[in-house]
C-alpha cells in the first residue's frame, strides 16, 4: 500500500508542479484581469521578441571552429574556451546559440564513447566539473550530469545538477566526501561518501550549505547502519549554526551515559557560544559553556564554564569503595590575548582557572584522565593590565590573581577544609628603571658619581587567604583579608680598581605599609598565646649597605706533547668577597617590636623570676616585608670556578674539541660578627655540566651545615650547637634530562634518494629496493629526566625521593604511532604512572585508542572519527573507567 501511494505520488507531482507554476501567473494579468499569456494558437512569428542588451564581449579559442549563420550558432572543437562575463567554459566540444545564449559543452571521449576528459565551468573563483552539461548566459540557468564540485574541505559529486540561479542548485544522488587523496586527484575512489538524495545546494556568498533528504555513510562504496533522515552540511567560510552530535559509553561508577550532546550558535561576526551537556544514568549529570570570540590585529580569546553534579556509590552506605557520594563540582576558564601590535603602550591579557579543589580529580568527564590533568596539584589565574608611559622610565601594572592548592584525595570521601586558596585583588606594581642623575649626556660615564644609579618600585596590593569552605563570604573579607603596600628605592654605583678589581656599592631603603598590626597577649590557662589583629594604618622602614669586589683568576696548562690526548686544561676561578650592614631594628627603640609576659610556672625558677618577657614582630602578618632585620655585620664570600679540557679529536676539522668538567660550580656562604652564636652561615653549594657532547645538561645544588649535631636518646631529631665540625651535608637536588631519536647513536641514515621506486596514493612514504622490498625510515623518540633529592636537615636518616620519567614514541609504519608514557619512583621502586597510546591513520579517518592500566585513574578509551574539522562530530567513542 505503502508502495502503490509512493507512485502515485511521483505520477502526479508533475502535475501539481505545473498546477503551482500556472497559479502564479495572475501577476501577468492586465487592469482589466484579462490574461496577457499567449496560448499555443498564435504562432510564434507574429510575436516581436524583445531584444536582450548583451552585457558582456563573448571570448572564445580553439583549435577548430564552425559557424552556423542561418541557425546562428557556432560549434568549438577540441581544447576550447568561451568566455562570458565572469563565466568560462573549457572542454572539447562547445556549441553556442547567439541568439538563446544557450552554450552546450562536452567532455572529451575515447574510441568507444566514453568520457575521459571532464568539461571544466568556472565562474568566480569556483570550479565545476562534469561530463556535459548546458547552460544559459544570459539566465545562468543550467543542466549539468556527473559534477565533480570542490566545497570548502569537501568534495561533492553528483549524477545530475540543475541550476536555477547563481544561489541555487538541485541535486540528484549526490555524494560528499572530506578524502584529501580524491579531493587532490590522486585516486578515483574515495573511501568513504555521505550519500544523499535529492540535495540543495545554496549559495550566499560566504555562507554555502548543504540540504538533503535521507543520507546514507558508505565507506569503500559499502552502505553503513549510519543513516540519517536528512542532513544540513555548512560548507562556506562562515560559521552556522548546528546541533552537537552526543557520545554514548558507559561507566562502572556512574552507569550508562551521553556526553557532549548540546549546539552550537555562532553571534554575530567575533563571537559564538557552544553549549553542551552529560547525563548518566546513576543521576550524575553536566553542564558545560564555550565561547571564542577573535578581532583581527586587536584581541583573542576564549571562555569556558562548567558545572558538574557527581553521584556515585550505592545509597544509604557510608563506607567502603561503594559508598554513596554526591558533590557539586564547577570549574571556570578564560584566557585573552591582546595582540602588541595593537597598542605598544598598553597591554590586557587574562589567564584565568578557577576551580573547585576536587574538580580535576573528580570531574565527570573523562578529558582530564586523557591529557593527564587528574595529577594537577595547583592552579593559577592572573588578569594583568600593563602601562608603558612614553618617554619616561615608568611602567605600570595592575593585576589580579589566584593561586589553588589542589590535594590528591586519599579515598572516595571529599573533604575540603585543608585546601588553600590566594586571591590577590586587586596589586599594582609602578617600576622607576634605572636612571643615572649625575652621567653626561654624551660619553661613557666616569668614577663613582657618574655612575650612581637609582631605581625605584612599588608594589601594593590586597591579599585573601581563604578555602572553599569559607570563600566569598563575610568571615573572607573581614578577617583573612590583609592590605599592604611596599616602595622599594635602590642606590648603586661601581668602579674598577688597578683595572682588575670590579668594586660595586649598593643601598637599599625599604618602607612597608599594612593596614594592621598584631596584640599578642599570654593565657596561662591553657599556655597558649594570642593573637588581635588591630586595624589602622602602620608602617615601618628599614635600610641596609652593602660593597662587593670581584676578579678572575685564569690557570692554564698546555700539554708540549702534541700527540697527547689532552692538549690543554684551562680553569677559571671568580673569587668575589662582600660586606653588608644592616641596623638593629628589632631594638625597642625603632617601635616595630613589642612584648608580653609568659608565665614560667611549669619551671623551676627563684621566686620572682616566674615571668618572662617574649618580645614579638608586630609587623610579622602584614602583607609586605615581615621580616625585620636585626643587626647584621656580615662578611660574604664565595667562588664561581669553570674547568674544561681541551682532547685531541681527530674527526675534528679543528684536530681538537673542548670537553667542559664543569660549566660553572659555586661555593658561597657569610659570617655575621654581630650574632652571639651561629655567626658562619651554611654554605651552599650548586653547580650545571654537560655530558655526551654538550647533549646532556646535568644541574646540581646543595648545602652543608658545618656545626654540631646533638641527639638526645630515643629521638629522630637532634640539635645544633654552637660548635664548629667537618660540614655535613643536609640536603642535595641533581635533575638531568636527554633526547634520543634516529641519530643519537649514529645509525645508518635513512636516504630516499638510494631507491629508484617510490610507492603511490597511501604508500609515498615507502621506497622500494630492486627485490621489491618496502623501507621506510620508521622514526622515533624517547624522553628521559631524572630527578633525585636528598634530604636530612637534623634527622637521623635522611629522606630519599627519586623518579624516572620516560615519554616515547615511535612509527612502526607510516600511518602507526605508539605512545609511552610512565613515571618509576626508584626510591620505592613502584611505577607510579603508566600511559599507553596507539594511533592510526585511516586517511579520511583517525584511530587511538588510550590505556592506563594501574593506578587510581584506571581507563580505557576508543575513538574512531573523521579528521574534517567540519564532520568532527562523526565518531565513535567508547570509554571506560574500571574504579573512581
């Protein structure tokens, strides 16, 4: 029945058009309503054709050409070219009506008729390609059969083309295609077709689209379950608006889901919004905000917010990995560029990442666990306004910020009281560069008046302490709010004595402003103190000198026999010795310190000696400088030194390389003669060298405390005195890194040119030997860093921590790639992350698959999806995580 009305339908739709097209003619009408359309029983010749202006000059070439003068009309052979207007036409058969302006052209055929060199029409900057096709000049009005037409990253062919106008075109089983092979011509065969009929095709300018009825993916010319009852496929330069296709999976812990299921909606020219959403169906669901917005030369950016409800767990357990959880989770991106060229003189850009502290590690979404964002441990926000003034030595900045701690839950239960979050809001920074009051104008600048210097900063700024707990609420702006401000003048001048000793003298006042100082008193009951913050503006200042002089010291060797190994030795030693003054500004006298009274009672003490007074820093929870100095008369000194060989290399063109022990190497430490004990400072120790030609850079640092270490018995911990040992060593850091690849150790070198045949279509990357064997270069590489600390302090043991991160890769064909990524902890010799990846390259396809097979974060995922940008929805996703 279905069938019978289906024909019926198709029989008597010619009618119905031709029914619509005759009721459209009252407009034809004249004032007295008679019909003005001629009937077919008034001869044509008694009619006076209107005579059409020709609007454009009619260019054509050919090998042969032949003309009609009593039909007026001209016939172009072979290799022929009509040109009109912005139109043209090449193919090896044109014929053209000069009085219809009805052009017909034909591709060329071989001995038995069939086609094999299309006819090309070209109007605009648009191609179009068919075996044959007519077409009017002066309507633009057209027939066309099999079309090959080139749309943005596609390709659509089509059986049969009628064109209406230079906007419309109808369609007749037509295929559209993103395959680069076929869309470059080098294959006929595209591997996978999205088939429709019929289509429209629409033209506006920038704004192309793509309207079908039922649409069918056939890939390799095989019709596929994907099957859609009609499809809109934009294909212009300018954005449209369209629905997101969503990603069905399932998850272990919360059920079966569709991601990403939303639309997209461009506004206006620099700005559009996507929205999209998660649903599972254990109740956890997601809603998720994108925008991008971009003005040329002026600014770029993008926003994102999203908000999560996550429901895991059986409900009504408490404990246990089932155990039933429900959390609010949101997380809030934006990021803007200005581009310099813009404006020179002022600078805007934003880098923002707010986020609730369990948002990566707990986050619905399966992203994070893929680009390894679950391991974050902090995040950062900065909105910075920059202000270069012309002319002059200032700068200004104003900014905002934000710095998160994020802790790697223990378990399933979320907690978020122990997280800490700043928030910097608003600072500003003036800088003064240095300028030289007393230099000449013109000249180098001479003595130590000449060359004094003076430079200036200022920084202010109100500074929040807070966690998720408490953020945004009155106890966050009333007490873990600080306001400070700190200026900063620098005085400097240098000079150099008998020309080998650089001398350099520098001042330094500094002035602290806070809006707050600290009482603290003494409550025997429970022997603890206590802080009142006492609101009000305070400030205090300090000032300190310092003098340094420095030289280098050269020692060479050079080896007399020439045939030595080691030619040379050259070392390089920098002694440099220094002072620094600084007053006593924990003095009472200076008002910056003050005291309370502990109580002694727990001690056995003589009567009246049962209080104590215990002198505190005001200052010390301003924002800015709570550090005061005591007196310092301090002595520094230390030593950079640099030792290198120079080794005889016969592969040298200079018959010799230098081999560097050490790039640099530095001992410092001071001596403060004011301190009653403790006055020789540790002495610090770092260093960088290279190995393997300069390829492997090996950074080191440590210190050594050279006074005693007592334990008392049964302690881990023990106590420094006042007593001068062999220094021990404390803490120690060394971290390396390294690259290899193809040519690390040598290898033969993969050389194209060494073969006389090269593979086609998808095989190019392969090159053939005489026996027909493929060889291909099959590149690779490998990551490797090393970090180890070394840690006592006053322990007994030291704490060791070690890792070894290893990132590889390597293409076993042209179109494979496989990823390796994993994290060993040789301290607790456990693997602490491993990563694997394997990557295909299906031509209009690509192919990865992702698997941590360990860990907290164990997952799985499969992606198969087309590589256009414009068909990125077509994919398959298949996803799982076995634990949360």
């Amino acid at each position: 029945m279905f069938t019978n009305a289906f024909k019926s339908i198709l029989f008597f739709s010619p009618a119905l058009v031709c029914t619509i097209t005759f009721a459209q003619v009252d407009k034809n009408n004249d004032k007295n309503g008679n019909s003005k359309v001629v009937t077919d029983s008034i001869k044509l010749d008694t009619i006076i054709p209107v005579k059409e202006k020709i609007e454009f000059i009619v260019d054509r070439e050919s090998d042969d050409e032949r003309h009609d003068l009593k039909k007026r009309t001209s016939y172009f052979l072979r290799n022929s070219r009509v040109t009109y207007g912005d139109m043209s036409i090449y193919a090896d058969y044109i014929e053209l009506n000069w009085n219809t302006g009805d052009v017909y052209a034909e591709g060329k055929r071989d001995s038995i008729g069939q086609i094999t060199e299309q006819t090309k029409f070209v109007q605009g900057n648009q191609e179009f390609f068919q075996d044959a096709f007519k077409v009017n000049f002066k309507t633009k009005v057209g027939i066309a059969y099999n079309v090959r037409m080139t749309e943005g990253e596609g390709v659509i062919i089509a059986d049969k083309v009628k064109r209406v106008n230079d906007s419309v075109m109808y369609l007749h089983r037509a295929d559209y295609t993103t395959d680069t092979y076929f869309k470059d011509g080098k294959t006929k065969d595209p591997d996978f077709v999205l088939r429709a009929s019929p289509g429209k095709l629409l033209d506006n300018g920038d704004q192309k689209v793509l309207i079908t009825g039922p649409i069918n993916m056939r890939i390799y010319d095989i019709p596929t379950p994907l099957v859609a009852p009609f499809s809109y496929i934009p294909l212009g330069s300018k954005r449209s608006a369209g629905i997101l296709m969503p990603r069905p999976g399932e998850r272990s812990d919360l059920g079966f889901f569709v991601e990403g299921i939303g639309f997209y909606l461009p506004v206006g020219e620099y700005f559009d919004i996507k929205m999209t959403g998660d649903i599972y169906t254990k109740g956890s669901w997601g809603l998720r905000t994108e925008s991008t917005y971009k003005k040329n030369y002026k600014f770029s950016g993008r926003f994102a917010a999203n908000f999560e409800k996550r429901i895991s767990g059986i409900k009504g357990l408490t404990t246990g990995n089932n155990a039933y959880n429900k959390n609010d989770l949101f997380g809030v991106s934006w990021s803007h560029q200005q581009d310099p060229k813009s404006n020179p003189y002022t600078q805007f850009n934003a880098n923002v990442n707010f986020s609730s502290s369990k948002y990566y590690q707990n986050s619905i979404s399966t992203q994070y666990i893929e680009n390894n964002q679950v391991y974050t441990n902090n995040i950062n926000s900065s909105i910075t306004l920059n202000k270069k003034f012309r002319d002059s030595p200032f700068s200004a900045t104003l900014s905002m910020g934000h710095s998160q701690l994020l802790t790697q839950p223990t378990s399933q239960i979320i907690s978020d009281s122990n997280n800490n979050i700043t928030l910097t809001a608003p600072r500003l920074n003036v800088n003064m560069t240095r300028i030289y009051p007393f230099a000449p104008k013109a000249g180098a600048k001479k003595g130590l008046i000449q060359n004094l210097g003076l430079d200036y900063t200022l920084q202010a700024a109100n500074e929040i302490r807070t966690n998720d707990t408490d953020i945004f609420t009155k106890k966050m702006w009333d007490e873990q709010s600080r306001l400070g401000a700190s200026h900063r003048v620098n005085l400097s001048t240098a000079v150099t004595l008998a020309n080998y000793f650089p001398l350099s003298l520098t001042s330094t006042y500094n002035e602290t402003w806070s809006d707050q100082k600290i009482l603290r008193t003494y409550n025997p009951i429970n022997q603890r103190t206590i802080d009142t913050r006492i609101k009000g503006f305070s400030a205090y200042r300090t000032f300190n000198i310092n003098a340094s002089i420095s030289t280098n010291i050269y020692g060479t060797f050079i080896n007399s026999n020439k045939n030595a190994k080691i030619q040379g030795i050259r070392h390089v030693i920098s002694p440099n010795i220094g002072f620094s003054y600084n007053p006593n500004f924990q003095d009472p006298s200076w008002g910056y310190y003050s005291k309370y009274q502990k109580d002694n009672t727990s001690l056995v003490v003589p009567l009246g000696q049962d209080k104590e007074d215990v002198w505190y820093n005001q200052f010390e929870q301003a924002l800015y400088g709570t550090s005061i100095p005591q007196l310092t008369n301090s002595l520094n000194f230390g030593v950079l030194t640099n030792l290198e060989l120079k080794v005889k290399d016969d592969s040298d063109p200079k018959g010799y390389k230098k081999v560097k022990i050490f790039e640099s190497l530095r001992f410092s430490s001071s001596y403060n003669f004011s301190a009653e004990s403790f006055k020789l400072s540790p002495i610090s120790m770092s260093g960088t060298t290279t190995f393997m030609d300069r390829k492997v850079n090996v950074q080191f640092g440590g210190q050594f405390n050279p006074y005693k270490l007592e334990f008392e018995p049964g302690k881990n911990a023990g106590k420094y005195i006042d007593e001068l040992v062999m220094p021990r060593l404390t803490n120690f850091q060394i971290g390396t890194g390294y690259s290899f690849d193809n040519s690390t150790f040598g290898g033969k070198k993969f050389e194209p040119k060494n073969y006389k045949k090269r593979g086609e279509i998808r095989d190019e990357n392969f090159y053939f030997d005489d026996e027909n064997y493929a060889h291909f270069a099959i590149p690779w590489s490998l990551n490797a860093s090393l970090n180890y600390t070394y840690n006592k302090g006053t322990l007994r043991e030291a704490n060791h921590t070690g890792s070894i991160m290893l990132n590889g890769s390597v293409q076993p064909s042209p179109f494979w790639n496989i990823n390796v990524s994993t994290n060993y902890d040789f301290v607790d010799n456990k693997i602490t992350m491993l990563n694997l990846g394997l990557e295909r390259d299906l031509r209009s396809f690509r192919m990865s698959f992702n698997w941590v097979p360990m860990g907290r974060y164990k997952y799985y995922g499969f992606m198969i999806a087309l590589k256009s940008s414009m068909l990125s929805d077509l994919k398959y996703n298949d996803r799982s995580r076995t634990r949360f």
